[in-house]
C-alpha cells in the first residue's frame, strides 16, 4: 500500500465514521424529541407541583405556629395549676391552724 492508497483509505474511514456518528445523532434527537403537547403536560406537572410545594410549605408554617400556641397554652395552664396548688397548699396549713386554735378555745372553755 503506497501513500496515497493510505490516504485515501484513512479518509474513506473517517468519512464513514463522520456518517455514522451523524446518523446516531439524528437517531437519537428522532426518538427522544418531545412534542409540544408533552412540552405542555410537563408545563402542568411542573405548575402543580410547586403548588404542592407552597401548599405543604403553608401547612408546615400553620403546624408550627399552632404548636407554638399550644407549647404557650400549656406552659400558662402549668402555672396556673402551680399558682393554684400554693394556695389550696397554703389554705390548708391556714385551716389546720385554725382547726387547732379552735381545740384550744374549746379545751379552755
């Protein structure tokens, strides 16, 4: 095989490799083009989608609020139950007293 021979066969080989990766090209963008109604339905999922989103980001942010609510409900109620046990604590010392001053007065008498 003399020079030109070799050039010429290199050159038949690249240009049938050139066609060949062309023709994959064109295979491939054929079978994967999407249509303009898919364009479309993809459009819609994406829409509704997001909407899903703000719409769990919403009952995310409602959730926190009310646990909020409830977490400072529950601490108020906590204190009023503590506020309220001193006294019923202290009413009964206060009526022990009493009870006991009340024996003596009668002891007395």
């Amino acid at each position: 095989m003399n020079r030109n021979e070799f050039i010429i066969a290199t050159a038949i080989i690249l240009f049938v490799a050139f066609c060949l990766g062309w023709f994959a090209y064109w295979l491939i963008h054929r079978f994967t083009k999407v249509d303009t109604a898919d364009m479309g339905e993809l459009d819609r999922m994406a829409q509704e989608l997001h909407d899903a989103e703000e719409t769990r980001d919403q009952a995310i942010s409602y959730l926190e609020q009310r646990e909020a609510d409830l977490t400072n409900q529950l601490s108020q109620t906590e204190a009023e139950l503590r506020a309220t046990m001193d006294g019923l604590r202290e009413a009964r010392s206060e009526a022990e007293d009493l009870r006991a001053q009340l024996g003596k007065t009668h002891q007395q008498d």
